[in-house]
C-alpha cells in the first residue's frame, strides 16, 4: 500500500544594500576682496548657519540639512557637494513543498527535488531583490535631482550674505561708512551704503 509524504524547506534571502549618489556645484566667489579675505566671510556666514569644520581638515564646512542631504564646502577646491545616502536590509522568506508516493519514489529523490527548487526559489528571490535595490537606488537620485533648484536657492542666500559683508568691508576701506540700509522688496536684495571719503 503506498503511502504520500510531504517535504517541506524553508530558507531566506536577505541582500544588504548601502545606497549613495551625491551632485557637485561649482564655487565662484567674485573678488570684492581678496580671495583670503572673501573665503574667511563665506567661512564665517557657514558656521553661523550651523556647518561644521572638519576636524581633519578645517577647509571642509559640513552640515546636514532637513532633507537629509549632507552639504560639504570645500574653500580649497571651491566646490560644494550635496551626498544622499541609505543603508538597509532587505529580505525574504522561501518555503517549497515537494510530496512523493512511497510506490514511485524514495525520500532521497524527493528531497533531492526539493532542494532544486528551494535553490530556484532562491535565485529567483535574489534577483528581485537586486531589482528593489536598484529600483531603491533609483528613487534616491531622483529624490536628490528633484532638489537642486531648493539647494541652488539656498547656496544663493548664502553668497547673498558673503557678498554683502564683503561690499561692507570694502566699502570700509574706501572711507567712513555713514550708512547702511539693507531691504528684501520682492525677493530682491538691496544694499545702500553711504561713505564718506
């Protein structure tokens, strides 16, 4: 009299993933100043505005903002780099069955069988986990594209406030400041100063 059994295998699949893309911007600082004197302002409106030296080396401002984004200004190379990252563990579980008729087949057969479709299912699972990582992968740069204009008009408050200490101190140079009038009509900056030489 035959009898059916069932096999039953159980693995998991998990793919570590460290997901990264950052975009670099060029600095051009206009020389109202000397370039030493116009990095020490652009030095001192970044750490008013919460960056941190590098303790390995003090060109390097960093700051990570709302977004996540870690923005890094390098006063030597006149670059500023804007780097997303994401660290993460995906994973999943197989399960196979395989079941045999004792009048046809032996245990050994079957667990043979199952065990090849346990290492399918595996393949199988593998591969549509390099699928989310790149799909991960994909919606992170997006994420980071998406906000260049927003971290352009940040860079641009930031010069903004460098290039107007720096038309300040300049104007110093040139005589007495009698005064300064600053205003924002419109989204439009404007500086008045009244020297007297």
């Amino acid at each position: 009299m035959s009898q059916i059994y069932h096999i039953q295998l159980k693995s998991s699949v998990s793919e570590h993933c460290d997901l990264s893309d950052e975009v670099v911007h060029k600095l051009n600082l206009t020389p109202i100043l000397e370039q030493e004197a116009m990095l020490n302002i652009l030095k001192s409106v970044l750490l008013a505005d919460d960056y941190t030296e590098s303790k390995s080396n003090p060109n390097q401002l960093t700051k990570v903002n709302e977004r996540d984004e870690q923005v890094t200004f390098d006063l030597e190379a006149l670059e500023i780099k804007v780097a997303v990252s994401e660290s993460q563990t995906l994973s999943t579980t197989i399960e196979v069955r395989q079941s045999y008729d004792t009048d046809f087949d032996t245990r050994s057969n079957a667990q043979a069988q199952a065990q090849q479709k346990l290492e399918a299912e595996k393949s199988l699972a593998q591969a549509k986990l390099k699928s989310e990582m790149s799909s991960k992968q994909q919606k992170l740069t997006q994420k980071l594209n998406d906000n260049l204009a927003l971290q352009q008009r940040e860079f641009n408050q930031l010069m903004q406030q460098v290039y107007a200490e720096s038309i300040k101190q300049k104007a110093g140079q040139m005589g007495e400041v009698m005064e300064v009038n600053e205003s924002t009509v419109d989204g439009q900056y404007e500086l008045v100063i009244k020297v007297e030489c």
